[in-house]
C-alpha cells in the first residue's frame, strides 16, 4: 500500500501509543515457562507480538483471552510440546531468538522460519554461543541463517562476553541458562535493555545482576518460575514518532500517556533534550518495576545538531530513523556512529534512511556505521521506499508532516508489525 503524507500546520492532543513491544513478547515467552497461570493487560497486537502467541500456542501452551486480558497457562521450564509442523517466525526476530533460548532445551526436535526480511538477518550471534551451551543447532550457513532446526539438548551454562550488547542475545542465554546445568553469565561492555533479567527476577528465578563495572547478569539452573501479573505500558519506540512530530511543527503539543521510561530505552528522548526539545516527564511511577511517565512535548524551535556514540545506540537503537528525521531540522551536522546493527535490521537501515532522505532534498553522508545529517533543511518532498521496515515507513510519514509537496511512501502498510493503528493515531491529532 502506497501512503502519501502531506504537509500540515501542527499537531495537538493526547495520545496512548500501543504497548511495548519488547515487554509484549516476553509477557508470553517468559510466563509461558511459569507454573501456573499468569495474567497480561494491554498486550500489543502487533503483527510481531500476535506471531509470539501463535507460535507458543503450537508448542502446547494454553493461551486464552478474557476482556482485554491474556492468561498465559505455564507449563514450566520442561513443559513445551513437540510442534507438529515449522514454527513460522513471521518478521519477528525477537521471537526467533529467544526462542532458540528455549527450544535448545527441551526435550524434542523443531525447525523454524520466517518471512523474506526475517531469512536474512543473523542468528549465528544467538546460535554460537547456544552450541557452547551444548545446543544442536543447524540450518543455512551452518545455522547462521533461517530456516534453523533445533534437537534438543542437555545444557551446560557458559560465560559469556555480550559484546554488542544485544538484549535479544542475552535474553536467549539467560533463557537457556534456566534450564542448563551450573551458571550462565553474561557480560555487557554497557546495557542492553533489561526486561528479561526484570521479569525472571519478578518470577523468582535464580538471578543476580552487578552493575558495578560492566554490566554482568549471573542466573542459575531454577527449577520453578512463579506465575505473575504484567501491566505492558506504552511503546517509547512508538512514542518517537509522535514526540518528533511535536518537536519539529511549529505550535504543537501532544501529551503521550503511560510511556515506558526505562533509561534502557528512553534514549531517543533524553538525546532530543539534548538537541533543544522541550520534554518533560510527568506522574512518573512504577509499574511491574519499569518506570513509566507520561510525557508531554512542544514545538521547538531553535535545535542544535548533536553526536550519537557506540554506547548510547542500545538505548536508541529503533529510535536513529526518526532521530535522523529531527536531525535534518536542527541547526548544524548530526553525526550518528557506531551503529552498525541498523544494517541487519528489517532492513539496512542506515542504507535505507540516507537514500530517502536524498530523495526528498537532505544532504546526507553515508558511514560504514551511521550517518551525517545535514540541517536545517528544507525538505521538498517526494517519493521513498520503506524496504518494507515499519520504522522507516513511520519516520517517513512525520518527515512528511513538514515537506512542501508531500511524501509519497511505498509499502507504507508495513508500520502494522509493530503499530497497526499508526495512520489512524496520526490523522487525530494533525491540525491542517
């Protein structure tokens, strides 16, 4: 589906943006591991997220839905089915990779696939260091590439140097390190976002976490996970778009409800702060231990160019299109580096954002990892290629909020894999 955005005067209102995405997956995978039955509120129903609850219902666990809530039936850390057919990973690599967590321990044999996007991008990351737990895993390129299959294993644990600083990495480790023998540790040269170590600690599994030089989360075989109660708050990745739309139209302002402030997460917030935009966070509070906040945002006018580093990519890592976006409006050169984990996204993202910014009127420098952004720019308009990555499509969209003739978007339907309700949400709150 093409979608043509035009411009408009500003945007005003209030807005709860779909939950978090990362927390939605886990809310099934983890709880699924559980004994006993665990409640969700305010899932996401996402295309990546409703892939999870299909593929973890093939592999024996009862899922209902009641009013609004999901009851995950866990079956314990042992507990999941042989599925009858391939497990279809749909987009989601988050599913796939934790779940290569859970399948390198059980007792039976799986195989599973993707999509196209999903075929290309790397689970050796996940797999090597699985096989030096003892995982049987194979598949194209020596199990690097989907379709992988899995034989169940007896797991040991391992020391692990996570030096990406990949959550989904850690995530599949400390997932497998519940049910190998001995102790898995994991180690970050900085943090990654930390729902999993949250919730297994919130489940009473056997966890410790040290933060005191670099980041190190230790966990132990544990027998029994303890059901529990999860509130998914809102998406701060699906909150950007709409705080950049804010930020860069003149006499807007949109109050964003419940959002997820993980300082894990929050980057792309605290880096706009740093460009001159007006945020400010408000009833802070906590929920299932995450911070939340709502957040409220105006237009501003006067931003200055700013340098993103390696250790702040993690907090922001879904963030650098639409932080691209905001760049090409702020006085000066962004220079965006050490992000070279956006070229095995959906798509190659830094390749994908430089080539249409280029296409409605930004001057761009590509790097191998990142980008330099030319502000303050006029952007003319003009026509762009999601490469069907729905944060590309949504970035797009708000940079066309501001161009003279209108930003055409092919494949813009894609934004469904994490916000279905995006274009709705977009035209409530644009003033024209």
């Amino acid at each position: 589906m093409e979608k043509e955005i035009q411009k408009v005067k500003s945007v005003k209102g209030c807005l709860r943006v779909p939950s978090d995405k990362s927390i939605s997956h886990r809310s099934i995978i983890l709880t699924s591991m559980a004994n006993g039955i665990s409640s969700v509120k305010n899932f996401l129903r996402a295309g990546d997220t409703l892939t999870t609850l299909n593929v973890y219902r093939k592999l024996g666990i009862k899922i209902t839905e009641d009013k609004e809530v999901i009851k995950v039936h866990g079956n314990g850390v042992n507990g999941f089915s042989e599925p009858e057919d391939i497990l279809d990973m749909g987009n989601s690599g988050t599913t796939t990779r934790l779940t290569l967590g859970i399948l390198s321990g059980q007792r039976f044999f799986s195989a599973l696939t993707g999509d196209e996007s999903l075929r290309k991008r790397p689970m050796k990351r996940v797999a090597l260091p699985l096989k030096q737990m003892n995982a049987k895993i194979d598949g194209r390129e020596n199990g690097g590439l989907l379709p992988l299959c899995v034989r169940g294993s007896d797991l040991k644990g391992i020391n692990f140097f996570n030096e990406k600083a990949s959550a989904q990495v850690k995530s599949a480790l400390l997932i497998a390190g519940l049910i190998a023998e001995g102790e898995t540790k994991v180690i970050e040269p900085y943090k990654s976002r930390d729902h999993t170590e949250k919730m297994l600690k919130a489940m009473g599994a056997n966890i410790q976490i040290d933060e005191q030089n670099e980041y190190t989360v230790c966990i132990r075989k544990t027998d029994k996970l303890f059901p529990i109660e999860i509130d998914v708050p809102a998406d701060p990745s699906s909150a950007a778009f709409f705080a950049a739309a804010a930020v860069i139209l003149p006499d807007s302002e949109l109050v964003l409800k419940d959002v997820l402030i993980n300082p894990t997460r929050d980057g792309f917030f605290r880096k706009i702060k740093q460009m001159g935009a007006y945020i400010e966070y408000t009833n802070k509070r906590k929920i299932n231990e995450e911070p939340v906040a709502d957040i409220i945002i105006r237009y501003s006018p006067e931003l200055k160019a700013v340098q993103v580093s390696k250790e702040e990519i993690p907090s922001m890592v879904d963030e650098i299109p639409i932080l691209a976006v905001v760049a090409t409006q702020a006085e000066g050169d962004t220079v965006i580096t050490g992000a070279s984990e956006l070229r095995v996204k959906e798509s190659d993202r830094i390749k994908a954002v430089v080539e249409n910014l280029r296409n409605v009127g930004v001057e761009v420098e590509e790097l191998q990892d990142g980008m330099v952004i030319r502000g303050k720019s006029k952007i003319k308009g003009g026509y762009v290629d999601s490469f069907k990555d729905h944060r590309i499509a949504m970035a797009f969209s708000i940079l066309g909020l501001v161009s003279e003739k209108g930003i055409k978007i092919k494949d813009a339907d894609c934004a469904y894999i994490s916000y279905p309700e995006f274009f709705e949400h977009l035209q409530s709150v644009v003033i024209k």
